[in-house]
C-alpha cells in the first residue's frame, strides 16, 4: 500500500525554473497550498514581485490531499431560518457567497484551460436519522422559497437504491441530492495552476521554511527562512492546516483537522456502478462523518471517515475499510491500495476567515472553493482592484478553544464529543 496521494501520480510535484530565493519582493506568500497559489498566480500577472515559499513543495499539502469534492456549504447555513444570522451576518448571504465560491471555481478552470477531471455529478447527502431528513427537508424547502427554485431535491428512503445500492437503505433515512455541484482531481487542479504561474516571473521556492516573520521599522516584513532571508513589502500566510510557530497568533486560531484517505484498489466499473449508480460524491450527517466518491483513475472509491487519529496509514487505511464494509459489501475482497492524510483548517466557529493580522494577510478554510477565492480576494486587496470586499470581513478570527499549538489532546476530546453526539443521534446538518 501506497502512503502518498494518488492525486500525486502524473501532476506533483511541478518542477519549476526560478525557485532560488530572492533577497526582496513586493510580495512573500507563506505556503502554497490553493489559497496561496491563487494568491500569488494574480499578484504575478499583474506585475507584482512575488515570491511563494513551501516548507516541502508548493501543493504538497492538503489541496492534493483532499477528496476533490467542490462545495459551496458553508457551516452553519444548511439549517435555520434565512434571514436568521450566523456571527452577525444573514444566513441567506453567507449560502451566497458560497455559491460565489464555488462558481469562481468553475470559472478558474475554464478560464485557466485546465484538465482537472472536472464532472459535475453532485452531491448526494445522506441523512442517518429520521430527524435530520426531515430537517434536510424542510431547510431544502425554505430555501427555495427565499432564493426560487433550483435543480435540487430530496431522495426519500424507498428510493434510496437509485443512488447508492448495497445496505444503504437499512443504513439511512434517506437523503438529498446537489446535482449542480462538481468534483476535480485536485493535484491536477493544483498542477495547471502552477505551471501557469511559472510562466510569470514569480519565484516558487519549495524546501523554504519560514522560521520567523519580523516586522521592520518602516512596515516592511524580514522573513528568515532554512535558505536565508527575504525582505518584502506585504506577507500573505496562506498556511492553512500547517500553521507553525512562525505565524505568530495565527497558529493557535486555526485548527489542524487530521483527515486520513484510501483509495481502494480498482473496482470492476459494473460493480460500481451498481454501488455508486449516480457517481455521485457522498456525505452523511453523522458528527464523525462519512465521505467519499468515485475515482474515475481506474475505477476506484475514495473512502475518508475515523478524522483525528495519529495512527499509522496502514492501521487508518485497516480501520477505514472496516467501517465501509458495512455499507459496502462488495467491498470485502477490495484492498486499500492507497492512504495518505492531510490537515484541514478549521476555525473556532467553522466559518471560512479572511482578514488582516498584524499588518499580514491571511486567510483560513479548510474547503476547496473558499481557498481559492479567498486567496484571490487577498490578491486583489493588495492590488487596491474593485470586488475586494466578501461578507466575511466582518467576522474575527478567534482563538481556537484549547489549542496551544499541540493538537493531541484535543483530537481526543473532540473523537469523545462526536462519538457521543452520535450515539445520541445528534446530526450535523450538510
């Protein structure tokens, strides 16, 4: 079994031309994940000096990582009233602006011509208590009452077997169906995306780790790195789930949610279509949530479930199989061929951030959509461009609850409280 992503195989790593570190830019971008990669790509087009600094190299973290599901939800939007508020802002502006997210991503690909795999399947959304169902809903109803009609809309339990076969249906209450929403192969995504940016004149310098970020008399930033230092006018950390020491408060205010992935050996395409018949990308509502789709990479399921453990890939991949197997059947004689983790940010009250820290740009999110558009949002304040503004502004970036830096203790607490939300039946709306 493999223990890297199988995104990785024909698109990562990029190598690049100008990867030397310079001695000053106008702008330094601190990881190169899609935020930062976004960010950078804009600012390198229109003129500005940039230089992206990876610790290991610039897609290696949790953009080539993921399951390459584009969504547009946004935490907190898919239960309660419209205009009831989330952090002081409309819950039907913040569901806007996750469209917009996700839109943007679309565009990118079109608009950048790059062969990502792109298919817009869906989302089905599976729903582990008659409650949540109900609530799936009802939700789904006020919503389009408030924005109009959309492609949309509930499977009940009887028809459950039209998009997921196998013991779903002894499984599930039944679910609700995104058909406008797509999937990618994210480290060809993450691939495109840097072969275009060096094509600019921007320095992509992997094996770079920022040791400290100093703020200079005059507002200029000092960066000391492994390879030396840099000076720059403006600093953006688009370090997302891999924030260290080196970027100050940050760190404690963005979570490293550990996730760990299987790619399953290949599966005969008639019997995945049997068990997948749609295709469709899933996730239910448990706390401790089941996630996964098919890889159209020679016919394989993408399996993620059991987050925050620090166990080896072999035993996750063992445990993860497991879990399926339940839903999945056919999936007894089917190994795990691949499983790899990654880090995904998450924020204290679960919403995307974006902002200004210390005289330094960031943004946090652990979700594909938003990293993008968010790290061009950041671009464009830089370059004083028109639409900088998001409805996020208004939101802080708070001190994540009980986190110094050390993650363990609360990958345990938190496994506790899911576990017990769960077997109490508490669902996650989605």
């Amino acid at each position: 079994m493999k223990t890297t992503s199988l995104w990785w195989e024909d698109s990562l790593p990029v190598v690049v031309d100008h990867s030397e570190l310079p001695e000053h830019v106008d702008v330094a971008v601190i990881g190169g994940g899609f935020s930062g990669i976004s960010s950078a790509l804009e600012l390198a087009r229109a003129g500005i000096k940039v230089a992206l600094i990876d610790k290991e190299w610039p897609g290696y973290g949790a953009c080539s990582r993921n399951l390459g599901l584009v969504v547009e939800r946004i935490e907190g939007t898919t239960s309660g009233e419209m205009e009831g508020d989330i952090c002081g802002i409309p819950r039907h502006e913040l569901i806007t602006e996750g469209q917009r997210a996700h839109d943007f991503v679309e565009d990118l690909i079109e608009n950048e011509r790059i062969e990502c795999g792109i298919r817009k399947r869906g989302k089905l959304v599976l729903a582990h208590t008659r409650s949540a169902y109900e609530k799936m809903a009802d939700h789904l109803e006020r919503s389009q009452k408030f924005f109009g009609s959309s492609n949309a809309y509930m499977v009940p339990h009887k028809d459950l077997g039209k998009e997921i076969g196998a013991n779903a249906d002894r499984l599930y209450f039944g679910a609700k169906v995104l058909p406008d929403l797509i999937d990618i192969n994210p480290g060809k995504l993450t691939a495109g995306l840097l072969r275009g940016l060096s094509l600019t004149e921007a320095s992509i310098c992997g094996g770079t780790e920022c040791l400290s970020m100093e703020r200079l008399r005059g507002g200029k930033f000092e960066i000391k790195t492994n390879r030396g230092n840099i000076i720059a006018e403006q600093v953006v950390v688009a370090t997302q789930g891999y924030s260290g020491v080196a970027t100050g408060s940050l760190r404690n205010k963005i979570f490293p949610f550990l996730a760990h992935v299987v790619a399953t050996d290949p599966i005969d395409p008639k019997l995945l279509s049997k068990m997948l018949p749609t295709l469709r990308g899933v996730v239910d509502t448990k706390q401790m949530f089941s996630n996964f789709r098919p890889c159209d990479r020679e016919s394989r399921l993408l399996l993620a479930s059991h987050y925050l453990r620090t166990d080896s890939e072999g035993t996750q991949a063992s445990r993860i199989m497991r879990y399926y197997r339940k839903l999945f059947p056919e999936l007894e004689n089917i190994g795990a061929a691949y499983c790899w983790k990654g880090n995904l940010a998450l924020t204290a009250d679960g919403l995307p951030h974006i902002g200004v820290d210390n005289g330094i740009h960031y943004c946090a999110t652990g979700n594909v959509s938003m990293a993008l558009y968010l790290g061009s949002k950041i671009a464009k304040r830089i370059l004083r461009a028109d639409d900088t503004e998001t409805i996020l502004d208004q939101v802080p970036l708070t001190k994540f609850p009980l986190y110094n830096g050390k993650p363990n203790l609360l990958y345990f607490l938190l496994r506790v409280i899911f576990k017990t939300l769960d077997l109490a039946k508490i669902a996650a709306p989605k």
